[in-house]
C-alpha cells in the first residue's frame, strides 16, 4: 500500500493506492486492488467539508476456478458544522457501486443521514 498526503493550511489531499493478496475459506487466494482519494477542506472554524472515493477490484487468484470478479466503488460527501467547541452537526451523502462480471447481484445504491455528535478533547502534548 502506497500513501500520500499533502497538507495545506486549510486543506488535505490524501491519495492510497494498493493491492492485497488473502486467503479464501474455499482454500484460494483473492487479490483486492485498491485506488482511494481524499479531500478535506475547512471553509470556516466551525465548516468542514470532506470528499472522497474508492474504487476496488476484487479477483481470484488461485485455488476454486472463478472468472466472476467484481468491480466495487464508494463516493461520499460530507459537511460538518460545530455548533459549539464540542457538539457538531453533520450530513452525508454516499453512493455505493457494484459490479460482478457474471452475476446478476450487480447493484448501487445511495444513503443520506444527518447525525449529531460530540468532539472530545484533543490529545494532550
């Protein structure tokens, strides 16, 4: 796995690129090639913005012959607003992408939400 980052004073660029290799429980090995993206941006003290996506590629390597690889991607976006110096609100949208070569289970599908949380101190120096 190799990755980058870059680090503005407001903004984050992070870039992954990878590839796994694991046993299967049918006795083979799958490979997962993986390329992901990030970016951070805060617009405000309180607004941030994240966006990101990964895209993945899952094969068989050796072992149980199957030629049904499988395509796979996620894109999400995400903005968030302290209300005061530990509450926030957030909302995210992500889209989820995925393909088989074969099989008829390819599908996407999209999820909004809206959550509230707390941030808790940071780390102490």
């Amino acid at each position: 796995m190799f990755t980058t980052t870059y680090d503005a004073q407001t903004s984050k660029y992070t870039f992954s690129l990878g590839r796994t290799i694991y046993p299967s429980s049918a006795g083979g090995l799958y490979q997962t090639d993986q390329v992901r993206g990030q970016y951070d941006k805060d617009f405000t003290q309180r607004l941030h913005f994240t966006g990101a996506i990964r895209i993945f590629r899952d094969r068989n390597v050796s072992g149980v012959v199957n030629d049904n690889y499988r395509n796979y991607g996620t894109g999400n976006l995400r903005v968030q607003y302290m209300l005061t110096q530990r509450l926030f609100v957030a909302t995210a949208y992500t889209y989820v992408y995925q393909k088989y070569r074969f099989d008829l289970n390819s599908a996407d599908a999209n999820v909004i939400n809206v959550s509230f949380g707390y941030r808790g101190l940071d780390r102490q120096r």
